[in-house]
C-alpha cells in the first residue's frame, strides 16, 4: 500500500456553503440566527484533524444533554475530558459564560430601578446565580424607596454552604449609602428550602442590621424553577 499517495479525508467547516459557515451566518444574519452548537463553535474557534468546531460543540452539548443549565455550570477540567477540547478552547468558554452572567448582572442594575417583591427579586437574580457551581452571597442595596443603588458579592462558598463576614458586608451596604438591602444566595443543588446554617445567618443579619439602623428587607434563596423568601414566610 502506498501511504504517501493516501489522504485523511475527514470534514471541516470549510467544507460547508459559506452562508452555514457559524461566523459567516453570524455577520449576515445577525446571533439571533445561530443555533446553541453554533454559538458554541465559535467559542471553540477551530477543530482538531479529524473533527470541526461543529463536531466538538456537538459533542460537548451532547454531554450534558443539550441543557445550557447543565453546561453553564461545568468547571474546565470537565470540558478538556473531550478529546480535542485543549485548554485554551476550554477557557475561551469559560470565560464566554462567565462574560454572559456579568452582563445579566449588568444588565440588572442598569434596566431594574426597584426591588418591591421577592418575586421580582428572583426574575432578575435566578438568571445570573441559578448555575453557578458554588453558592454566592450578594447584597441588593436600596434606597429608602427601594430604589436600585447596585448589587454587590459578598462572599462566594463551596457547594453546601458560603461563609458571610458580616463586618465586611456592612461595610460595603454602609459605604455604598444603602438605606435597606436584600440578601440573595443561590443552592447550587436547585433545592432553595432554607438549610439551619441560612436560618442562623438571617437572625445574625437581622440583629446586626437593627443595631445599625439598617431596613434588612429580606433574604432570598435562589433555586432552580423556585425561590424561598425568609420575609414571605414569615421569619423576618
């Protein structure tokens, strides 16, 4: 057999039309236009011999059963277990979500001016901490009309739990001007029933809140498809 006259036949994006080409279809008919293995192609950039961008972000999709919730909270070893995901593809992508859940938060403090219910509370939050991997405590800070001053992380824990230094909370809630403020962390489990540890953090928020002359409005969990507001029920 001769091996010099052999060729690799495998298929890459080159070889589709130029308008099903993911950059291609992107500049002509805007991001809208592009399927989720598509947007992630183009985060991939290119394909390794033997398979395209396209084949990758299907593969990596495939794996968490197309769900963006599943994917968005993938750390970048789990990436790179793909066989021609490297690390500079792995953290383009992780850096893509990470840049997508600082402009919803972003986009929060811009286009939301108040906060007058858990519920609003949760539209706006669940999108930005429902995938995150570990649980993140942040602040709402208000004014007194409960109008939107900014959202500020305060701490960021492990899986179970997040460890909340409260001096430096209040500081942060005293230095920004807040008047009242809004606890909100998320369970990374999707589970947002109130763990002891969140019970016992919400009477020493409250406590220190009143010395400081302080409106402590509420303290939200953040799950899945649910949320749990320690003021609705009751125990604030």
């Amino acid at each position: 057999m001769n091996y010099e006259n052999q060729k690799c036949n495998y298929f890459t994006i080159l070889d589709l039309p130029e308008d099903d080409r993911p950059r291609e279809k992107l500049i002509k008919q805007g991001p809208e236009s592009l399927s989720n293995k598509e947007l992630l192609a183009i985060m991939i950039g290119t394909g390794v011999p033997g398979h395209s961008a396209i084949d990758l972000a299907t593969q990596l999709l495939k794996k968490y059963d197309n769900n963006l919730s599943l994917l968005g909270r993938v750390g970048i070893e789990e990436i790179m277990d793909i066989k021609g995901m490297g690390k500079a593809k792995a953290a383009h992508i992780m850096a893509t979500l990470e840049f997508g859940r600082r402009k919803a938060k972003s986009d929060a403090e811009s286009v939301v001016s108040t906060f007058r219910s858990a519920n609003e509370v949760y539209k706006v939050m669940q999108p930005i901490m429902v995938d995150m991997r570990e649980e993140h405590f942040r602040v709402i800070m208000l004014d007194t009309s409960c109008q939107l001053i900014r959202i500020e992380e305060i701490s960021i824990g492990g899986i179970d739990a997040t460890i909340v230094d409260l001096r430096a909370m209040f500081r942060k809630l005293l230095l920004g001007g807040a008047a009242r403020f809004i606890a909100v962390h998320n369970h990374p489990s999707g589970n947002s029933t109130p763990s002891r540890p969140d019970k016992e953090l919400t009477s020493r928020i409250q406590e220190a809140a009143k010395t400081l002359c302080l409106r402590f409005d509420d303290h939200i969990i953040i799950g899945k498809n649910s949320y749990f507001s320690f003021n609705e029920e009751g125990l604030l």
